[in-house]
C-alpha cells in the first residue's frame, strides 16, 4: 500500500495550488492552460490520462478554494460518459476539445422524482429515420447553465441508451438556476428535440453508474477539501475568540468538539481517497461500495463537523458576512449531489443483503 | 395524574379554534401556506388582531392587560395559532421587557410602557449581546454615565433582532466600571429615535435581514428610563433570560414544522413508492415525534412545577435542537431538489418561477436559519453549564 501522491500528482497538486493562490481574473481558463480540462481525458484524445486519484487532487484545492468552475461536470463526469460510450470517431470529435477547455459538458441523467435512482428513467427515444426524436424531463443537471453539451439518458426500445445533444438545439427549454453553494445548475425539459443518428452515444445502464459514482467521488473529494478549511478556520477562531477573560479554546467542551471532528474527518479522509482511487475502476462492484462508504460519511459526519463549526462560532457562524457559510454550503451541495446518505447507505447495504458470506 | 386535557381546556381549545377561523386573514393564511416571509406589516396586522381581542400577552397577570392563562392554555394556543400559521408574536414586549417592567419596573414605567406593548402600539428590540459580550454577557461595555437627569450612553450592540422595526430597544448598559463585572450593569430602556442611534443591517445565512447592529453614540437617556435600581440590571437581565429560555422551547413551531415534514415525506417518492414508507426515513421521522411528545409534556410538567432551576436550560437545549432536528430532515426529504438555491423567492417581490415542488424553496434556507437556535438566548454549551451548576453543584 502507499498513500502518498506520486510524483506527477505531487506536481499537478502544487500547481493547482499556485493556481488558486494567483490573482487569475478567469480561473477556468487558466486551470485549462494548465491542463486540468483535460486531466482525466486519455492521453491518446489530448489528455494528461489521469484517473481517480489525480482527479482528488483537484478536487481536493477546489473544495479548499471553492472554486466555482466545471471541473466536475465537465472534466469528471461529461467527459467520462462519453470517454465510456462514445465511439472512436465520437472521442475524437469532443474528448480533445474537452481536454483544450473549449467545451463544456453536462450530463443529465436524473428525473423529476426518480431520487437518485437511475433506473427511474422516463425521457423516451424513438426513431426517426436515420435519427431519434427525444421527450422527457432532466432534474438539477450540474453545470446545465452552461453546457454546450448535454449527455441525456433515454430509453430507446427496450434498453437505456446515453445521447449526446447539442445545448442549443430545437426542443430543448433550460431553467438555469444557482445551487445553495454557488454553481450553476438547470432543470432540462425535452420537447420532440431531433437528434442526428450520430448523436447516439452508446448504452448507459452500467455506465451511467459509472459516471454518477466518478462524480460522487469526485464531490466527495471537494466536500473534503472545504470541511478542512472549516476545521481549521473554527480552531483559528477559539484561539482568537475571548469570552470570560480567556481564549474559547480553553474551554475543554470546545476543545473535545474540534477533537470529534479531528476524529470524524480523518476516517473520511481514508474513504474518499479510496473512493477516488477507486472512482474509474472497472470493477463495478469494489467502486459502487467504495464510493456509497465514503458518501455517506461525508453527508453525515461532514454535516455535523459543519453544524458544530457553527456552532462553535456563535453569532458570527450564522452570518452571510462570514466565509465560514460559503465552506458549509459547498459541503451542504455534497451532501445531497449524486445521491444523499440514505441513498447511499441503502445501496451498500443492499450488496450486502445480496452476497454470500465467505 | 392525568395526561388528558379537561373539559374546561377543551372548551378553551375550541374558544381558540372558533377565534382563528373567524379572524385570521386569508393573505397572512395564503402566504404562510406559500412560505412567503412575513414582513413587519405582516406581524403588525397579526398582533392588532390579537391586541383587539386582548389575547396578545397570554402569560401576563390579567391586571397588566394580559391573559393570566395557564401554561396549558398558553401551550394549547401557542399550538392552534403555528397550526394555522400565523406569524409567531415578536417576543421582545411581550415576552422579554414586559414581564421585566410589571416586575421591577416603576409605577410611572408601568403605566407608560405596558399599555403600548398590550395594544402593539410599541416594538421592542433586545440590546444586551455586543461584539466582545456574548456568552460572557456580564461583560457589557456599552456604558451609560450619569449626567445630571440623564444618562449618556456610548457604545454598540450586536445580533439585534428585528432593531429595524422597534420603536423602542432595552439595554444592558455599564454604570459602574469599578466593580464585579455583574454588580455595575444596569437595564435602561431607550427611544430608538433618539439622536445618536444607528442601525446596520447584518444578513444572515439564509439570505435573510433580521439581525442588526446598533450603534450608539453620546445617546441622551432621561434617568427615569432606568428599570429599577441602578446596577442591579444583571439581576433583572436573568430573570429576563429565564423567560426568554422557556418561551425558545418553541413546541408549537416544531409541531408545525413535523406537519409540514410529514406532508412533504408523503408526496416525495423513494423507488416509486411515498418517502414516509421508507424504513430508514421513517425510523427518524418517527425518533424526531418521540422527542417532540416528550419536550411537549416536559414544558408543561416544568411550567406546572414552577419553570424554576436548571429547567428553563433543559427546555432551551431540546427544544431548539428539535427546532433544527424538523426542519433538518424537511430538507433531507427533498433529495436533489435540496440543491438550488431559492431563497428569493421567498420574497414577497418576488415574481419568478420557483424550481421543483413548491415546499422545495424554503427548505436549505430554513436549515440555515435555524443554526442559530443553539446559539441564541444563551448557547447549549452555556446552558449545559448552567445546568451542571444548579442540578449538580459542579
Ligand atoms: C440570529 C441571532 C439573533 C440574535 N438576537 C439577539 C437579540 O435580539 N438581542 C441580543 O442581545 N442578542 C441576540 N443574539 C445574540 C446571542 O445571544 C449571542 O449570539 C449568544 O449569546 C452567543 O454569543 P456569541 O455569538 O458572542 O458567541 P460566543 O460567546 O463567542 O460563543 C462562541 C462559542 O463558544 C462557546 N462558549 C462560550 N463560552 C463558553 C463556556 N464558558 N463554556 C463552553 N463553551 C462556551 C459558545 O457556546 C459558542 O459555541 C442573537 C444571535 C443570533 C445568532
């Protein structure tokens, strides 16, 4: 076992640090200088190749920073749904121009009323000559805003099928809207929306939950990244905040909080970097539990380190005026994104249910 | 003992039922229903309706223009009128400087501030908290210096709730700096339009502006605006605080809120089937009622005691965390439309189209809001203190 960054991920984790420490007007563009764009995009479409872990690593300074950038939506997740379905022909048209920045990619996969579960799909794919005519309605797709493509999940005959469309084609009616941590999302409503017969991608059951657990893991990784800077900023504040002539900090039933959410934080660390070292396995199985273990900790442990900070701020822990809010409400949309605690832990306990013991 | 109501607190219950249905306005119904914010107009309509009929004050002794009800009437209204939705009563009169004055108040005082308070001709704000003073509230700096037949005051509060609408602010102000931080404070009532005040709003996390700072600024305060003996405000600010503990237990509100949940748990759907179906949701839906029937029957067993010792604490602690327990799970039972940020369209300007079912808007905000339960009216860690303290001895 080794848990320390290679090389190369040592590098790309500097980088980025310098990156959002610079005083960069337009940090998107710079991140796709740099090559974060295409981080995880293979080497042969334009890519640095990377996988889970090189994608935490960004994650990780994004939560840290709370970047408000579509690395997530783009490079993670749209670029692994058409990495996993496209065809040859297909990466080479989008997969370079994702690595180069110069597209950004959504995937709306979620329905009205389908929490979280996949397989409640009701958008509808029919044939139309050497096309399909696409119907139905897409919840809360991340980065939809501003998504110049759109991976929409369909069933087509008897299967579900992954489509790539063209944000701005007929048919297509966004609702753009702002989530509680600042990024951009939009409901998607398909209307008799024609698609070219090459706009099919491929089949989407298993890959679509190859791609939903990427971006779990991924909003893990983010969520991680600023649940360390709410520690460490609520511990900066006991030491400077006085009440009875002396630093909070001397209050030992403070000091046991933060040494909870020491103790809490550290066993999510361990299951969000396995998440991630797992997040493009083939090995469905492995990646699903992995990810389910270190989700539902960060949305039940994550949102008590959160409530505490609080908590332990006062008065000030409530104000907008405070940047401590804008960390807890990025991990606040972790929580819910790509599927809540229960969500998650009835999935992990289901494969239990379902396995032999050995 | 007997758990049932009587049949005079039956009686009373319906007296409540047939008063709402007759006088609680349709456009105050219509925006609780929308979870549209409540403005001052919208308090003040409420509480000229409950002024008229002389149900503003429902703890007051009758000779002050209160109720005198018992703390079962007073928990039997308290629930019909969150029921209905009706907008809570400010506290800062009724609950908080009211009860000081009728207590330590002169005659004068009596007769110029009470009847303002029951008629809802007057709104107070609470002037204690200050940005060096919080939990360790004996250490007011704010002072007030005797000048003749006035006091001058000089110094800011913090966390004043609802400053922007009071007419009046009462204070913990520093008398006498020489001595134990708790023998020099003093409790002054001053006129917010007096010269020298200023008010700046603070937004909180729900994107909502209630909570101000103020202020003040060589503010010239007539000496007969001093509640009872000078330096001995920290004994009337307790007694004050006591009350203002008991009244946070809020089991009216969180038994609304667990209505809302349970309306919301039955249109959600979990793999096709209505969320409060789900075993994993059910079994903290079902934990969160538990802890609501027994702080419900703790309140009235405390209040029927006495409300004396560590209890107004054991009723603040639980009773703000079921507060944020409610509204805590109302927002996990949105799933992904948890996510979009939708707190302006609880603006009554507002006049877009809201994202998801229409209980979606208010529930991230509301989850925010409510942090600030343990925090106010003395923290759960002070009040765990306290009652360390007086049960135990520690
Ligand atoms: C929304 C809101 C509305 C408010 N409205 C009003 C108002 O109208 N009028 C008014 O006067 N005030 C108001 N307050 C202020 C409120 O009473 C204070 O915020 C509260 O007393 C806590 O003080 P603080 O914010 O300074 O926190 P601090 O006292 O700095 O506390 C920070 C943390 O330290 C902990 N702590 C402090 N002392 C101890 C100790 N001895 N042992 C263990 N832990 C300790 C606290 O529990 C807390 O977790 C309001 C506050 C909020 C958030």
């Amino acid at each position: 076992m080794d848990f320390g960054y290679s090389e190369e991920q040592r590098m790309l984790s500097d980088s980025v640090v310098r990156l959002f420490a610079g005083k960069e007007t337009d940090v998107w563009a710079a991140c796709c200088q740099m090559g974060l764009a295409g981080a995880l995009v293979p080497e042969e479409f334009d890519g640095m190749g990377g996988l889970g872990i090189d994608g935490m690593v960004a994650a990780l300074e994004i939560g840290r920073n709370l970047a408000v950038i579509p690395f997530l939506s783009t490079a993670a997740v749209g670029m692994q749904a058409v990495n996993l379905t496209g065809s040859k022909a297909q990466k080479a048209k989008w997969l370079p121009q994702i690595a180069e920045g110069h597209l950004q990619v959504s995937i709306a996969f979620e329905e009205p009323g389908a929490r979280y579960d996949l397989d409640h799909l009701e958008t509808q794919a029919v044939g139309d000559g050497d096309g399909y005519i696409l119907n139905g309605r897409k919840s809360v797709v991340l980065g939809g805003d501003l998504a110049d493509l759109i991976i929409v999940a369909a069933r087509l005959d008897n299967g579900v099928k992954l489509f790539a469309l063209d944000a701005g084609a007929a048919g297509i009616t966004r609702t753009d809207y702002a989530l509680t941590d600042g990024r951009g999302a939009a409901d998607i409503a398909l209307h008799d929306v024609r698609l070219q017969g090459d706009a099919l991608l491929g089949d989407g059951a298993a890959v679509m939950a190859a791609v939903y657990d990427l971006g779990a893991a991924m909003i893990a990784a983010e969520a991680l990244g600023a649940l360390e800077k709410i520690i460490a900023m609520t511990a900066e504040y006991l030491k400077t905040r006085h009440q009875f002539g002396q630093p909070i900090s001397n209050f030992q039933v403070l000091q046991h909080q933060m040494a909870d959410m020491a103790v809490a934080f550290e066993h999510m660390k361990s299951l969000v970097f396995e998440a991630c070292d797992l997040a493009m396995s083939k090995d469905a199985v492995s990646r699903a539990q992995a990810v389910s273990a270190a989700k539902i900790l960060i949305a039940e442990e994550g949102r008590q380190i959160c409530q505490h900070a609080i908590q332990m701020h006062g008065g000030i822990g409530v104000t907008d005026e405070y940047d401590l809010g804008r960390f807890v409400k990025r991990v606040t949309v972790a929580e819910f994104a790509f599927g809540d605690a229960d969500h998650h832990i009835a999935r992990y306990g289901k494969h239990l249910a379902d396995t032999a013991d050995d | 003992m007997d758990f049932s109501l009587g049949a005079a607190d039956l009686a009373f219950q319906q007296e409540v039922r047939d008063f709402l249905k007759a006088e609680f306005p349709p456009e105050l119904a219509a925006k609780s229903a929308a979870e549209i914010r409540f403005k001052k107009e919208d308090y003040d309509s409420w509480q000229n309706i409950l002024a008229r009929k002389g149900w503003i004050a429902p703890a007051w002794p009758v000779e002050h223009g209160g109720c005198g009800w018992s703390p079962v009437q007073q928990n039997i209204f308290d629930e019909e009128t969150f029921a209905i939705g009706a907008p809570r009563v400010l506290p800062f009169g009724i609950r908080l400087v009211g009860p000081v004055v009728y207590t330590y108040g002169s005659k004068a005082q009596k007769a110029r501030f009470l009847p303002g308070i029951v008629s809802n001709e007057t709104y107070w704000c609470q002037g204690f908290s200050e940005p060096g003073a919080g939990s360790d509230l004996a250490s007011v700096k704010t002072t007030a210096v005797r000048d003749g037949d006035n006091f001058v005051v000089n110094g800011q509060k913090t966390w004043t709730s609802y400053a922007h609408y009071a007419d009046w602010i009462f204070c913990l102000v520093r008398t006498d700096p020489g001595v134990k931080k708790q023998l020099g404070i003093s409790f002054l009532l001053i006129d917010m339009k007096t010269l020298g005040i200023s008010v700046r709003p603070i937004r909180t996390l729900d994107g909502d502006h209630f909570v101000n700072e103020v202020f003040l600024d060589n503010v010239i305060v007539p000496a007969e605006n001093l509640v009872g003996e000078e330096n001995k405000g920290w004994g009337y600010a307790k007694f004050l605080l006591g009350n203002e503990r008991t009244g946070i237990a809020g089991v009216g509100m969180t038994k609304a809120d667990l209505v809302r949940l349970r309306h919301i748990a039955r249109t959600e759907k979990r793999n096709g089937r209505p969320l409060i179906e789900d075993p994993l949701f059910q079994a903290r839906l079902a934990r969160l009622e538990i802890d609501l029937r027994a702080l419900e029957l703790t309140n009235l067993r405390m209040l029927a005691e006495g409300a004396q010792g560590a209890f107004p604490s054991i009723l603040k602690i639980r009773g703000s965390q079921l507060q944020q327990r409610s509204v805590e799970l109302q927002m996990d039972a949105l799933g992904p439309y948890a996510l979009p940020w939708q707190a302006d369209a609880m603006e009554p300007a507002w006049n877009g189209e809201p994202v998801g079912p229409d209980y979606a808007k208010a529930r991230a905000p509301a989850y925010f809001d409510r942090r600030k339960t343990t925090i106010y009216g003395g923290s759960t860690e002070v009040q765990k203190n306290i009652i360390a303290k007086t049960m135990f001895g520690f």
